[in-house]
C-alpha cells in the first residue's frame, strides 16, 4: 500500500491561507480589538469635542458682540432703502449701485452688501467668505447669498486635516509593520518557519504576512476614515465634510499601495535576523521611511515645491497627495500619475523583498548582510 502524496498548494493559494492565518491571529487578539475600539472612540470624542468648543466660542464672541451694541455696516444700494424696514444691529451705508457695494465688500470697508435680486426675498446678500447670522436673521425673507471669496481650509483645519493624514499613515504603517517583522522574527527564532515552509513555499509565506496585514491595516484606515465622515455630518460640520471627502478618499487608495510597499520592506529586513533583540538595526530605515511622510506634510505643508515633490516620492506619495488635493493645489490628473508611480515602485519592491525573504529566511544564527543576500556567490540555507 503506497503513502498518499500530499500535493502543495500553488503559490496564490498558499498566499492566501497565510493571509487568513494572520488576520485570524489578530482577530483573536483582545488587544487588538481594543485598541481599535479605542482608537475609533477618540476620532469620533475628537470631532464632537472640536465641534461643541467651536460652536461655544462662536456664541460668545456674538453674545459679546451684541452685548457691546455693535452695529455691522452694510452697504445698500439707493434702490432698496426705501423698501427695506429697520435692520436691528445694522448699520447702513447707502451706495449708488451694485457694483460699488461689491467694491466696498471686496476692499472690507462693509461686512456685507444688500443688492437687488429677482428672488423671492427681492435682495441678495454679497459676503466676501460668509453671511453674518445677525443680518440674516434681521431680514423677514432668507435672501440668496453671493460669497466672492469661496471657502476654503482655514489655518487649523488646514493643520488639523493634514497632521491627521500623516499620524494615520505612520500610526497604520507602524502598528502593522512592526506586526510583520516580530511574526517573522519569532517563527524563525522558534524554527516555526520551517513547519510553515513544509506546506507553503517563502513566496507564498510572505504574500500571505503582506496580503493579511494589509487587509487589516487598510480595513482599520477606512473605518477610521468613515467615523470621521460620520462625526462631521452628526455635528453638522458639512462646509470641511466638502472639502475632504475627496482627498479622504484618495488617501485611503494610496494608503493601501503604499502599506503594500512598506510591509514587503519590513518582512524582507526581519527575515535577515533570527532573534527579535537584533530586530532594531535592521528595521531604523524602513521606520525612518515611515516616519518620513508625516513630518513632511505636517512640518512642510506651507511649501508647494517640497509638497509637489513628496507627492511624487513613492514613499511619502500617500500621504503628500492626498494633502495636496485637500489644500487645492494639484491638479486633476496629478494623483493619477502618482498613483502608478507608487504601484510600480510597490511591485519592484516586493519582488527585490521575496527574493531577500526567500534567500535569508532559513539562514539562522547571526544577522544576514544584505550585500550577502543579493550577491552573485549568495550561498544557499
């Protein structure tokens, strides 16, 4: 009676029973879970606490306001003066036509102009960023409102949206490649890897660690991402939901190629050292590269040159476009090509990783030099 041969799965199946290997291994974990509970209750504290201190200053500088007597000037043209009743907390100023109103609100002379309109109010408010509530609230009729200046980021979102771009790459990337390289190190400290080698081949092994980890990393960024969505349209913040749906979106994208690259970078260093105290070494560039992205955008975004640039860097791409595209400075096709930059780069690194991978993960004992590994005379485990 002849033994039963036992044929290995190909490649891409064996690819994804690691994958869901190690997506069950966190799934399991309890801290984990917390962590990430925790970590989506504080995006969400986050926005509502943000909302509520917003909406109590604003109350208090219009309390203060109206408590002062202060009255806004307001520009109106000859032709409504006489149609128009008392505005409490108005000031008039009468101009002689709609064009001089704009002027006056242009130049910050008024805060705000009354013009004529064929709406239903028969006035049109002209703002240079935004209606003053008091004025509106005065007239009988909501008018149409004409904003010449649109809005756009101001300086603490701007800070806020960017700062956050980059805490949630180098958090993500962190979290999870650091997940990859002390797995990697302990199944080789602990000859593991060998019984996993038996069943599945190093190509297989690593896909799998970057496929499930980037399930996860990318799984974690978008929920985060859809409570912070979530939070702005509960409080009503819509005017920033406008301005970074889109780059939010973008960013998740980019997210998911760039963590591809930088997980096959932290399997291929770990696989060079067999005990996780020798990890540190090893692992400082691929930190350094993580870490890269989030000073960039969060201590540079006042340059467009060095913004321009980093968003064409494959490794600080994921995070600088996306604060491009929120700060309106790129162009429509620009996340497009970089984008394809970023995948190419991302598909050359994990083929020089699964070589590297392959060729050190079985060498046990001392740190495996690079140069050893690439070399033309690298000696087989």
């Amino acid at each position: 009676m002849t033994a039963r041969q036992v044929v290995p799965p190909s490649e891409g199946r064996g690819a994804l029973l690691v994958a869901e290997r190690e997506i069950g291994a966190q799934l399991r974990s309890k801290s984990f879970i917390i962590s990430a509970i925790v970590l989506l209750v504080l995006v969400l504290g986050g926005i509502i606490a943000g909302s509520v201190f917003s909406k109590q200053g604003s109350g208090s500088a219009q309390g203060a306001e109206q408590g002062q007597g202060n009255l806004i000037p307001v520009a109106v043209v000859e032709d409504l003066q006489q149609q128009l009743p008392s505005l409490p907390g108005v000031r008039i100023v009468p101009v002689a036509d709609e064009a001089t109103a704009t002027a006056d609100v242009r130049s910050g002379q008024v805060n705000a102009a009354l013009v004529p309109d064929s709406g239903p109010a028969g006035v049109r408010v002209v703002v240079q960023d935004s209606a003053p509530t008091q004025l509106i609230g005065a007239l009988t009729v909501a008018p149409a409102v004409q904003v010449l200046n649109p809005a756009t980021a101001n300086e603490p979102v701007r800070y806020i949206v960017t700062f956050g771009f980059g805490l949630m790459f180098m958090m993500a990337a962190m979290t999870f490649g650091a997940t990859i390289a002390q797995n990697t190190v302990i199944e080789k400290q602990t000859r593991v890897v060998e019984i996993l080698l038996s069943a599945a081949s190093p190509r297989s092994l690593l896909g799998g660690k970057i496929l499930g980890n980037s399930a996860l990393a990318l799984a974690q960024t978008a929920a985060i991402a859809a409570v912070a969505v979530l939070g702005l349209v509960v409080t009503g913040q819509d005017d920033i939901l406008s301005l970074v749906g889109a780059p939010l979106a973008w960013f998740v994208v980019f997210f998911a190629v760039g963590f591809v690259l930088l997980a096959a970078m932290f399997a291929a260093a770990a696989s060079l050292v067999s005990r996780v105290e020798d990890t540190g070494p090893v692992l400082q560039p691929v930190m350094l590269l993580v870490v890269l992205p989030y000073f960039i955008v969060v201590f540079g975004n006042q340059s467009e040159t060095l913004m321009r640039v980093a968003s064409y860097v494959p490794f600080t791409a994921p995070v600088a476009m996306p604060a491009r595209m929120f700060l309106g400075d790129a162009a429509w096709w620009e996340p497009v090509l970089s984008l394809v930059i970023l995948a190419g780069t991302a598909y050359a690194v994990v083929a020089l990783a699964a070589l590297v991978y392959q060729r050190s993960v079985l060498r046990m004992g001392a740190r495996v030099r690079l140069a050893e590994v690439l070399g033309r005379r690298h000696v087989a485990a």
